[in-house]
C-alpha cells in the first residue's frame, strides 16, 4: 500500500458523485476551511478552490466519476490525487457515515500521510483501456449464450453437439434439433446473438488493433512472442498495466496483477491469506488465460506443468504457471526484450 506523504498548505477532501460533491479543505493545523456541498460541475469546482489554488491538493476515492476530475486538475496544474477504495473502506470506517464526514474523513487522511494511493491512470490511454474491458462483457455475454445452448441440449436429452459453436460455420442445424416449437426458437434467438455478436467482436477488435499500434506498437508485437499470447491478451495486458515503471519490483507487479496470496501473520504464527480483491482483476484473468493457452502445443511447457503438478497438484500448479508468465512480462516490459524459452524454463 502506497501512501501520499506530501505537504501542501490545504488540502481538499471531495465525497464525489454522479451530481454532487462534498467538499472539505483542511489548512495544515487542520482547521476547516471550507465544508460545502456543490453541484458536480467543473466551473464550481474551480470557484470553490480559487482562494487556496497557491498549494492545495485535491483527493478522492477511487469511484467510476474520477475521469473529469483528475482531467480537470490536470489542465489547471492542481495535483489530484486518488484513494484505493478498499484501503480507504478499512482505514476510515466509522460508526456514523455520510458526504460530509466522509469529505473531512479523506482531507484528514490526506494532511496526516494516511491517504493510500491508487493509479491515475492516464487520459490517452484511458477510453481504449475501457473499451477492452467492455469487449471481455460482450464475450463473456456471448459465452453464456453458448452454455445456454448447451443446457437446453442436455434438458431434452439430445445428442451432444458434434462441433463447438464458437465458429459460426457449426451452428447451422442446431435449432431444428429441438422438436417442440417455443424451444426451438429460444435456441434461434440464441444463435441470432451469438451471430450479432461475433460481428461487433470483430469490429472492436479491428478498432482497438488499430488504435494500440499508435500508442505502444512495439510492447503489443512484444508480448506476443509469449506462447499463449495473442492479440487480444496482449492488448488486454498492455492497456491495464500502463507504464510499467510504476511496479518498482517484480513482487509488486505480481501483487497487483493478483498473483500471489498475501499472508496474515500475528506473532509469527500465519492465519490464512487475504487481500484477494485487491489488484487488478483484468490482469488475473489475462495470465490465467495465458497460463491455458501456454500448454497449447507446447510440450516443453507441458513438462513443466507436470512438474508443478507433481509438487503441487494441478490447480496449483497453473497458478504457479500464470505467476511465471506475469513475472516474465515484467521484466520483458522492463528490459524491452522478447519472450526467451529457455530462460524461462531454467527461472
């Protein structure tokens, strides 16, 4: 957990919202200053600030309406801050809770060095970023459809499906296996959008390719020489970690990216793990899936899985597998090399 540690004349502590904002400015002996609830408008925003803009600091938690506040700091040079959500939740909760004492809560957390951080991710980047998580939605959405498909099959006890209907080209027939009329077209509807959506996939696909090669082309075609990699995992990798000079070492790469359990210990004795929403989400799913793919005719990968396996079992072993991926992409990213097998294998 990072911590902000920097001094300011005031600080400002923003309960943010959809419409609204809380505001609290602190000067350095803590008084308040200002503790006013507002419109969330940026002309209001910067009215309110005018009188402390010689050197104050603006904070707020990490929520889904942080974008035009960071932007709009950026723009008028006013350093923003960001609060890890969770690490806020356990340091501040209180009995009592509302905008107002939140927005002193964050202030007071800011004065005293107690403010933990979260990653202000950078506007250039920022929409592709997003449009990639929206595009795993639709496959996920796509996926559910498939299980759908496959449940009904089961239900009235057909014949398993000779052929995956992830490929269009296997989906013709499958609706008039089912005889009674309505079944028949729950599954036509199913098919529809799975149709539907193959064909957005694609197009965003094709987009995001597109817009990638003009920020990082290298890094993209970089990862891409990890087996298992392709072109939608490596652009799922490139755009949530960033800038990877951010991570300062391997461990706390592998910490953010959720590949690795952090230990609870009390007088030396461990009591279990924790931690495990905290990190990114996206990039667990991208190693795991890497981890997946890696084995795909890969028999030097295979043997090193059932070395794992005979260690570890077989769960564990693939997770062991996706850590090894994570900290390879590291230090490629680093070191701006490519993917190197034996090296791998002999780490």
């Amino acid at each position: 957990m990072r911590l902000y540690t920097e001094q300011h004349a005031y600080y400002c502590g923003i309960d943010l919202h959809a419409r609204s904002m809380y505001l609290c400015v602190l000067d350095q002996a803590g008084s308040v200053r200002l503790h006013r609830n507002i419109a969330a408008d940026p002309g209001a925003l910067l009215a309110a600030l005018e009188p402390f803009r010689t050197d104050v600091v603006v904070a707020a938690e990490c929520t889904f309406t942080w974008y035009w506040l960071a932007d709009l700091c950026a723009e008028h040079n006013i350093p923003f801050i960001l609060g890890h959500a969770l690490y806020m939740r356990a340091i501040h909760g209180a009995k009592a809770k509302n905008d107002r004492i939140d927005s002193h809560k964050i202030a007071a957390l800011v004065r005293g060095g107690n403010f933990p951080l979260a990653h202000v991710y950078p506007k250039a980047k920022r929409a592709t970023r997003d449009l990639l998580r929206r595009r795993l939605r639709l496959v996920r959405a796509r996926s559910e459809l498939n299980v759908h498909i496959q449940n009904a099959t089961s239900q009235y006890n057909l014949p398993a499906l000779p052929k995956r209907l992830a490929y269009r080209c296997n989906r013709d027939g499958v609706a008039q296996r089912f005889a009674d009329c309505s079944a028949r077209k729950s599954i036509e509807l199913d098919l529809a959008l799975m149709d539907t959506y193959d064909r957005m996939l694609l197009e965003l696909e094709r987009y995001i390719l597109h817009t990638a090669k003009e920020h990082d082309a290298q890094t993209i075609h970089r990862l891409q020489t990890v087996p298992g990699i392709g072109k939608v995992l490596a652009l799922t990798i490139y755009y949530e970690i960033g800038d990877i000079s951010r991570f300062p070492t391997v461990g706390d790469f592998a910490s953010y990216a959720r590949l690795v359990k952090p230990a609870k210990e009390s007088a030396g004795r461990l009591h279990g793990h924790g931690g495990d929403k905290i990190g990114n989400p996206h990039l667990k799913w991208s190693f795991s899936e890497a981890a997946v793919l890696f084995l795909r005719d890969n028999p030097v990968g295979q043997k090193l899985l059932a070395r794992y396996e005979r260690k570890h079992g077989k769960p564990k072993a693939l997770s062991i597998l996706a850590h090894r991926l994570g900290r390879a992409v590291y230090y490629m990213l680093k070191r701006k090399t490519v993917f190197d097998m034996q090296q791998f294998i002999a780490g």
